[in-house]
C-alpha cells in the first residue's frame, strides 16, 4: 500500500484506502451531516425570521434561491475540480503538489468570485425582473442581493477550503467549522434584522449582512488550522498553470452542470410567479424543509468523492465498487424514510414557518408530491460525486444537461399548461427517476470497465 508522504502526514489525514468502506462513509457522511445540518438549520431559522417580518419579504429570499445558486455554482464546481485532484493525489502519495494545488485554488477562487459578484451587481434589477418579481418585492430583492454580493468572495473561499480538508479525509474539523458558521449566523440575524439593542432595525438587509459577517469569522477559523496548524499551504508560483489546468479540468465541467439546475430553477420560479406570490413563497419554504430531510442523501453522496478519488488514485478499483454500491443502497433507504416524513409531517413543519393559508397549501403540495423525487435522487448524486471524483467531469455534465434541459424544462412546461403549478411538481418527480436510473447505469459500466482492463493488463504483464 502506498503511503501518503512525510512522517506526521498520518497523524493529520485519513488513508481512505484501507479498512472497512461504510465505516469510512459513515464517518465522512456523520460530520458533512453536521455541516448541512447546520448550514440548513441556519438557513430555516434565518426563513422563520424573515416569515416574522412579512409575507412579501420571504417571497423576496425565495426569488432570490436561483440567482444565489447560480453563483455558488462557480465556488462549488472548483472546489470540485480540487479536491478530486487533491484526492487522487493524496492517494498517489504526493502531498507537496496538494498544497501547492490547495493555494493556487483558493487564489483563484478568490479573484473570479469578486468579479463575477461585481458584474452580477450591475444585472440584479434586470434579472430579477425577468424572474417574474413584482414592483413590491423587487426593492427588497436588490437591498439584499447587494449585500450578499459583499459576502460571496468569503463565503466561495470557505466552501472550497472545507471541500480540500475533506479531501484528505479529515471529516471532523470540516464539520464543526460548518457549525461555527451556521450558530455565529443564527446568533447574529436576529440582531441585524430585528435591531436588537442599539443596532438599528434592518430587516432583510440584516439577513444579508449577517450572512456576510458568520462567513468572514469563519473562514479567520479555517485559515488557523488549514495554513498555520496543518501547514496545508505553499505559497509559491510553481507548478501553477499545471494547478489551474487541473482544477478547471474537473472545474469547469463541475461549473456548468451546477448552472444548469439554477437555470431550470430560475424557469420553475418564473412559471410558479404565474400563479401568485404566495405560490412562490410556498415553494421557497417547501425545498427548505426538503433539505432538511434528504441531507443523509448529500452527505453520503459527498463522501463518495474522497474515498473514490484515493482509492482510485492508489489503483484499488474494487473498493471503488463497493463504496458506490454500499452508498446507493444507503441513500435509496434513507429517500423512503425522508418521502415518509414529509408527508406525515409536512403541514406541521409548514406552519412553523409561515401562517398563510394559501403559502402553507403551495408549501405542501410541493411535499406530497414533488418530494417523491427523494426516493432515487441520491442515485443521480452519488454518480455525480463519482465521476467527478475519478476525474471524469463529462459524465456529470451530460447528465445535468439531460435532467434540467431535455427533460425537466419540457415536462414542467407541459404539466404547468395542463395541471397549473402542481403539474410542474409532477414533472419535476418523473425527471428525477428517469435520469437516476440512467445515472445509475452509467457510473457503474464506466467503473466495471476499468477493473476489467486493469484485469486484462494484470493477466498480459510479463513475469519477473
């Protein structure tokens, strides 16, 4: 087996290579749970206080879900591209390229979130209003986004340095910066947004603004233990074309099937503006609920990406296959539970959060029916992961083409003309199968074929 490089490499990173799979996706899964726990729960308790404040300003924070996906795509799709080159290099034992490869990448994403957060600035009103938002809401949909905007550089840095610590297989800090993040960003909105004390009033500005301020004391934790303890950063321009190249290969595909479902959201939310804004805002508080439900789905899906990427960097194919088939049956399990309890549960979670009638409908009839979708999406996500973690980014892309392009846009346009906004539900579940069980088949022909040839290179290698 190979090492993984230097003396106390091992006391910092976990050689993913060996012992048992669903103990290392367990693990992996158990803290990026803690993340999006706390990521999710953050971003409900942040929609319960917006609720408080008005109907029109939680339609704002919904308008704004496209648009916001949209550019954490960028951050998302290079974190991506680093750490499946971190981890296939890890696996391969060279550690000094991964800290050259790790500060390269947070450089880069550094500069391109603070130009396209600049360019965005300059198209909100324009975008916005083609989104369908009214003359209302669309004041408020500006003051926040323009806020947002300050915070992204920050908020794109933490991403991808969280995603490079898991990359290593460290799971535990990971998660518990995660959670730093997400109780400072509690603790500090009801301050900014209800002008606790002397703080004036701000509303939702003051969810922008607290947005931005638990992000900048966050990434302060990370840099401590990822550049200064852990020595993770080398700072120097070697190597760094070869560094871009290799992120953007994995990147830049990654980027562009992120896009994509912003893109097919941005038409859902046009279509549902359609028929009201509390149609919208329902369907704001309904994917909120769903996330928190389905994040066993994306974490075990996001584990996949480490342990893939070092065993196949280090050649042992076969535990490749059994950690994508141990994680499918895992989140095809938990997909029925989550299904299960949206739909006992869904009206109570509802009225937690808003208590409008025509908002609490919309939001439940998006979880009995569009939230079926949860059953085999976690097959969509764990060949994603897959592919990307093997270095393979065109797999992914084709397969967020045909789920949001050739298939989801159509099927929702249809549906909406013949059943309204539930037909658009409806639309939404059958793409989500389709495209799982194409997804499904795919990432395991592509991993079949490789042991096969690794195989027949084993069975035609001359002997000493």
């Amino acid at each position: 087996m190979k090492k993984i490089d230097g003396t106390n490499q091992r006391s910092r990173h976990r050689d993913l290579t060996a012992g048992p799979i669903i103990r290392h996706i367990f693990r992996l899964a158990g803290f990026l749970m803690l993340s999006m726990i706390s990521y999710n729960v953050a971003t409900l308790v942040e929609t319960i206080y917006i609720g408080m404040v008005g109907t029109n300003e939680l339609a704002a924070i919904s308008f704004t879900l496209p648009v916001v996906m949209t550019l954490q795509s960028v951050a998302f799709g290079l974190a991506v591209g680093a750490g499946s080159v971190a981890a296939r290099n890890i696996g391969g034992g060279d550690m000094r390229r991964v800290r050259r490869l790790s500060t390269h990448c947070l450089a880069v994403v550094t500069v391109l979130s603070i130009l396209i957060g600049v360019i965005a600035y300059f198209f909100l009103m324009p975008i916005f209003s083609l989104l369908g938002a009214s003359e209302q809401v669309l004041p408020l949909i500006v003051s926040y986004m323009t806020i947002w905007l300050i915070g992204m550089p920050v908020f794109a840095m933490t991403n991808v340095g969280i995603t490079l610590m898991r990359s290593t297989g460290d799971a535990v800090r990971p998660g518990y910066l995660s959670a730093l993040g997400a109780l400072l960003h509690i603790g500090i909105a009801p301050l900014f947004i209800f002008g606790i004390g002397p703080l004036p009033e701000l509303g939702l500005q003051g969810a922008a603004l607290s947005f931005v301020v638990a992000r900048f004391l966050e990434i302060l934790v990370f840099f401590y233990y990822f550049a200064f303890r852990d020595r993770m950063m080398l700072f120097e321009l070697e190597g760094f074309k070869q560094s871009v190249k290799d992120m953007l290969h994995v990147g830049l595909p990654a980027i562009a099937a992120n896009l994509i479902m912003p893109v097919s959201m941005a038409v859902i939310t046009r279509l549902l503006a359609g028929h009201g804004t509390a149609v919208v805002a329902g369907y704001g508080v309904a994917m909120r609920i769903q996330f928190m439900t389905i994040m066993v789905i994306f974490a075990v899906s996001m584990s996949l990406s480490p342990i893939v990427g070092q065993n196949w960097g280090a050649g042992f194919y076969n535990r490749v296959k059994v950690a994508t088939r141990t994680a499918d049956l895992i989140v095809i399990g938990w997909g029925i539970l989550s299904y299960l309890i949206l739909l006992v549960f869904g009206k109570f979670f509802v009225a937690l959060i808003n208590s409008d009638p025509l908002v609490q409908t919309a939001a439940y009839d998006y979880l009995r029916i569009g939230a079926l979708a949860v059953i085999l999406m976690g097959l969509t996500f764990n060949a994603t992961h897959c592919f990307n973690a093997l270095g393979k980014p065109m797999p992914p892309l084709v397969i967020s083409l045909l789920r949001m392009i050739i298939i989801h846009i159509p099927l929702v346009l249809v549906g909406n003309y013949l059943f309204g906004y539930m037909g658009i539900y409806i639309g939404t579940v059958i793409t989500t199968i389709v495209v799982a069980l194409i997804s499904w088949r795919w990432v395991n022909r592509t991993i079949d074929g490789r042991i096969e040839r690794a195989l027949a290179q084993e069975k035609t290698a001359p002997i000493a």
